[in-house]
C-alpha cells in the first residue's frame, strides 16, 4: 500500500466512482467514504465492476455513522450489510468504528470478519487526545487487522502522545495513528516515520473528512511526505495565527531546490512551555518564530546574537547538536533593505504600528539608521516602554489627521488572514509618502489598498518575508538561500489567493 490513503467523497455513486478513477492513476490507495453518499446502497452493484477493471487499486470501504464523526444515518445492521457487501464486491479493506463494534448484533459483526476484507477497527475523540493507550487496550479484544487511533491535538505536545503511542506499538501491530486539529499537523507528517501505517489526505481543499486534513497534493508536493524518513530534520514556523502562512511553501521550496533531506512544518501555538516541550522531544533542528513568541522565547535560549539582545526580540532559533537553543534576528535586515531602496532614512520621519516582536525590529533598526521614530499602539503602557528603551517617540492618534511621514510602517496583525485585529489607521489618518506593510499574507492588505486608494507609494510585506526567510535558511543549512525561487512561490500563491478570493466574491 502507499503510504498515502486518499478519501474520496461524493453524493452520487456515479459521482463517486468518476472521482475515484480519477485520482486512482496517480495514488491507487482511496477510502471510498460510502457514508457521504445520499444512497450508499446505491454504489454497491457498482463496486465489483470498478474494482474489477482497476486491478492496482486498493480501497477502504467507510461507512460512519453520524455518532462516530460520519455522515450514515441508518441502523447498525444496515451499516454492517454495506461493509459486508463493499468488501464481497471486492473492497480490500473496511474501517468499523469502536463503538459500532462494541454495539452490533453478533450475527452482523460475524459476517462483517468473514467478508474477506481486513478490518481497520477506529477510534475517534473529537474533542481532546487523553488515554491512548486505553483505547488500544479497549480494541484489542476485537483483533483488528489495523488499529486506527485518532485523538483531537489542542496543543503541540499532544502529538507527542500520538508518537509516542506509535513508538509502543508502531513495531508490533498495524496502526495508524494522528491527530486532527491545526495544531495536530505535526502528528500527520511525522506519523509515519514514527511507524504509521499511513495517513489520510482529501482530493481538494474543502473536501476534508476530518479537520486539519490536507490534500494529497499538499502531502506530496509541499512536504514531500513519502520521503520523511529518520534522517530528515525537522524545521517548522511557531505563533498563533498561522494556519495561512506561507513559510512552509516558502522554505520546503529552498529544501527542495537545495536538495536538504529536511521539512518545514507549521506549529500552531501561544504558549511558549508548549513550543519548547515539542522542540525538545522531536527535537526540531530550527525554528522561525512569530508572533506572540518573539520575546517570550528569549530567556529559554542558551545564547542569542547582537541584534536579539539590543531589540528584545528574536525570530530564528538553532538547535546546537548539545540541545540548547541559539537566537537571532532576521526581522531587521529585512525590514531596512526595502525601505533603503526607497528612500534615505536618515532623518525620516516613520510612524511604527505596534510594539510587539516585530514593532521592536523595526523601531531598532530604524532608529540605528538615524530616523525619527514614533511609536503608535493600542496599549500605551508597551509603547512608553519600547520607545524608552530605543529612544524614540509615542504618538497619540488624535495627532494623525494632523502630521504627515516618510512612512507609515504597520508592525501589527492586522489585515493578516486569519487575525481579528482592526487597523490602527483610518483613510484620513494616513498621511505618508510611503507605506510599509509587514503582513505577507494577503498580498494586499486593507491598509495597503487604502494607501494605493490615496496614491500612496507602497512595499508589500511579502518583500520582508522572503527577505528574512532567505536569511533563516542560511543560517540553518549554511548554503545560499535560492531567494528568487522563494520569492515566486510566494507571490504566486499570493496572486492565487487573491484570484480565488475575487472569484468568490463575485459569485456570493
């Protein structure tokens, strides 16, 4: 089998087996999800044809029930009587969830293990990841030819219940084990090398049958899942929110350009105790970290460079071969680099949004190039202190509508997909020869319209990011980073999305 299981979803049969045959040429290995089908009884004459024309292909046969995550809403006797068919039609394997196990007619489970197909016996918690062991020792009376066990990941650290559930058992037995969730990500990539059987993926984005589950283009193509093995260093992009950035693409790219037996993962977290606890027991090779951890990994780190310690913040961590943590700072270089090619900075006036991680970098930098800094932030107890220690200014915003800047540069989320944060400025409060955006993600951010609205000159954020991840790959791998296939990636992926998005809201 492959190590990839494509579930393949539909609401006809015809429908289903069409885009089964589909995605067969290319991954042989599908679970046909009979239960999202309006009359799953309706695909069985047609099973037997299928499977006997498509020879190379090997399918899961699922019929869930609404209690255990899926969409079946008959009795138990009629959920069994559709694996028992699917698999005497010639489906190689069918998936049982615990709990119907546990609660079906003897008769019925009995012809169910005489079907001829292997069984995947499941369990499912979608709420949390707690006592994994228990539900294998819950399945093990049923004797399953595969166990499959997947918890809800509400922290990094529960996918470190989920490894080391497949280090007990991975050797011994058939599992397959990951969790859902964005946070549960690191369990499905790393799963495998841990000793998964394999891993699930959908045909498309929006066709996910359980939450955090990526397409099988996304396993294959961006994390280049099949070749994970034990000695593929683990590099990975920490903060909340990220489940939109792009630093995966952007550095799974430069690994592959460069040929780097590695892979870069999202880790989605606010809790610096979580990040480290994962870093140390994976352990990661490096990390890009983002907001709100830029100062809070500062006292964890064994050294940090320069810049770290004068700025307070830090967005690059090395893991030296003795464990402890190295820092420093990429933020800066890439945040005066765009601005230098623009204008001078000496004696500019810049207006900073924020005082975060971020804010730090560039009213730092700033300032070392001789500019006249003003600080502008919701929490103007953050602002006093950041701006006493650069030497800068804060700005109250009932002074907008009447000073005018060089540039106005926003250090905060605000515009960044996936964050609530409302901008600082309005349209009559922007007042600038030049707007800065840090924000990589969408391409054009509602403050960046609004500054071309204005016929305001403009730097997209998506300059710095790939600056500052160009100069991350360096110093983990310390090979030249192949900066201009970063840089398309990047802006292709951000030029679809803003396709994407027009198309949707002309359709709506």
């Amino acid at each position: 089998m492959s190590k990839i299981c494509v579930s393949v979803t539909a609401t006809t049969a015809n429908e289903m087996l069409s885009r089964a045959e589909e995605i067969s040429n290319s991954n042989p290995f599908l679970e046909l999800r009979l239960d999202t089908l309006n009359k799953p009884q309706a695909i069985l004459p047609k099973l037997k044809s299928f499977l006997a024309t498509n020879r190379h292909v090997t399918v899961i046969a699922t019929c869930r029930r609404t209690e255990g995550g899926g969409d079946f809403v008959g009795e138990l006797f009629e959920q069994a009587e559709i694996l028992e068919c699917a698999a005497k039609a010639g489906c190689q394997l069918v998936d049982v969830e615990i709990e119907s196990a546990e609660t079906m007619r003897p008769a019925d489970w009995k012809r169910i293990r005489a079907s001829g197909a292997a069984l995947i016996l499941s369990y499912h918690d979608f709420s949390q990841t707690r006592s994994l062991q228990k539900a294998y020792e819950r399945m093990q009376r049923f004797d399953p030819e595969f166990y499959k066990i997947v918890p809800t990941a509400r922290s990094l650290t529960d996918n470190l219940a989920v490894l080391d559930l497949l280090g007990q058992h991975g050797d011994s037995t058939n599992m397959i084990a990951m969790a859902m969730g964005q946070p549960g990500i690191v369990s499905r990539l790393l799963g495998a090398r841990a000793g998964s059987a394999f891993t699930f993926a959908s045909m498309a984005a929006g066709e996910e049958t359980a939450p955090g589950q990526m397409t099988v283009e996304t396993l294959r193509s961006l994390y280049r899942f099949e070749e994970i093995d034990a000695a593929t260093r683990i590099y990975g992009v920490a903060g909340h929110p990220i489940a939109h950035s792009l630093s995966p693409l952007m550095l799974n790219t430069a690994f592959r350009r460069e040929r780097i037996n590695a892979v870069f993962v999202p880790l989605e977290t606010a809790k610096i105790a979580d990040l480290l606890t994962l870093a140390e027991r994976i352990p990661l090779a490096g990390l890009a970290v983002t907001m709100p951890l830029k100062q809070e990994i500062l006292p964890s780190l064994a050294r940090m460079d320069d810049l770290s310690t004068r700025i307070g913040a830090c967005n690059t961590i090395v893991r030296g071969p003795n464990g402890r943590l190295f820092g420093f700072n990429t933020d800066v270089s890439a945040i005066i680099g765009p601005l230098e090619r623009r204008i001078t900075l000496k004696g500019a006036r810049v207006l900073v949004l924020g005082a975060g991680g971020a804010a730090r970098a560039a009213v730092f930098g700033l300032k070392e190039k001789g500019a006249e800094v003003h600080i502008l932030n919701r929490t103007p107890e953050s602002a006093k202190e950041l701006a006493t220690q650069a030497k800068a200014k804060i700005f109250r915003r009932e002074q907008l509508t009447k000073t005018d800047f060089d540039v106005v540069l926003n250090a905060t989320p605000a515009g960044m997909h996936g964050s609530k944060v409302d901008s600082l400025l309005g349209p009559d409060e922007l007042r600038a020869r030049l707007v800065f955006d840090m924000v990589s993600n969408p391409i054009e951010t509602p403050l960046l319209r609004m500054a071309h609205e204005k016929g305001i000159a403009i730097i997209p954020g998506f300059e710095m990011f790939v600056h500052q991840g160009a100069r991350q790959f360096e110093i983990w791998t310390g090979k030249p980073a192949p900066e201009a296939d970063m840089r398309r990636v990047v802006i292709h992926a951000l030029q679809q999305q803003r396709a994407a998005q027009t198309l949707t809201a002309k359709t709506a």
